[in-house]
C-alpha cells in the first residue's frame, strides 16, 4: 500500500508542483531604485533593479526578442532599451525635468540593475522621481525607492495608480 501511494504521489503529485512552478515565473512585481546625493561630485546616481524577464517582456512590442543574461551588457548602445526606461522614468529637481545618463548595467540572480547619473547638481530643495515601468503589463507593479542624502534615507513605494515620489530636503 505504501509503494502505491509513493508511485501515486512520484506519478501525479510532483508533476503537477512542477508545472505549477514553471508556470509562475515570479508571483510578484517588484523594482527598486536607489538615489543618492554625491555632493563631492555634484552628481544625483541611480540604481534601479528589475526582474530581467519583466524587462524582457516589456520589449517584445518593439519587435525584438531579448536576452538579458546577455543583452544587459549592450544597454548603454541599444536605442530601444534606453528609449523605453527613459519612457517610463522621470526624475525632476526643483520642477525641472532632467535627462538620466546611462552609466552601466549588471546581471544579479535573475534581475538587472542599471545605473544613471544626472550631473551637476549643486543645490536643490526637491526631486520628483516617477517610475512606471511594465505598469501597461503589470497592474500590480511596485517600485521602491530609495533616497539617501548626508546619511539620511528616506523610502517610498511607488504603484502603478501612484507613480510619483516626491522628496523634500531642507
């Protein structure tokens, strides 16, 4: 009776928890982004994490297929990628709107990290930091972000109904 229901469960039960796993991916929408004040160089930096497959599926409506365990090393050089996370990321300092430059990419465990600088930034009493980023496939979709400046960090979450992040410094 015992080797039966061992046959039973190898036959019917494993098979389905495998299947139930190949089928979710990953069972939520989570990015992060993390902005700190470089004074000495007058730079604001950025670093957003995504899962590399959401990435991937946002830019299947270019027409592209894409590979980010191998592309990620050509975002600096690839006009569509940087097209659509410029879309859909915003950063304003004091009410202007600033233009991100890419400064480079990693693969981590299946996410991607990209870096951003905005230079010359002296002073500022606000930035405006909007992501929606896969919101068009992901209702759901998170963000955190992460601001440190002088040592201080202060976090919010971003959804795709509340895109926008304002922080306010004295």
């Amino acid at each position: 009776m015992v080797l039966y229901l061992y046959m039973w469960s190898a036959k019917i039960i494993f098979p389905f928890f495998c299947l139930i796993n190949m089928l979710s991916v990953h069972p939520h929408y989570v990015g992060v982004a993390e902005i700190e004040y470089a004074a000495e160089k007058k730079q604001l930096q950025i670093a957003c994490k995504w899962f590399a497959d959401d990435l991937e599926e946002a830019l299947r409506s270019s027409g592209r297929h894409y590979d980010m365990s191998k592309d990620f090393k050509e975002i600096g050089q690839d006009s569509v990628i940087l097209a659509y996370i410029k879309k859909h990321i915003e950063t304003r300092i004091d009410g202007n709107l600033f233009d991100m430059n890419y400064v480079g990419a990693e693969m981590e465990k299946g996410s991607v990290w990209t870096y951003w600088s905005i230079n010359n930034i002296s002073r500022y009493k606000s930035v405006r930091f909007s992501n929606f980023m896969f919101c068009e496939k992901h209702a759901d979709q998170i963000h955190l972000v992460h601001f440190t400046q002088n040592k201080i960090r202060e976090s919010r979450k971003l959804t795709c109904k509340e895109p926008v992040a304002t922080f306010v410094w004295k």
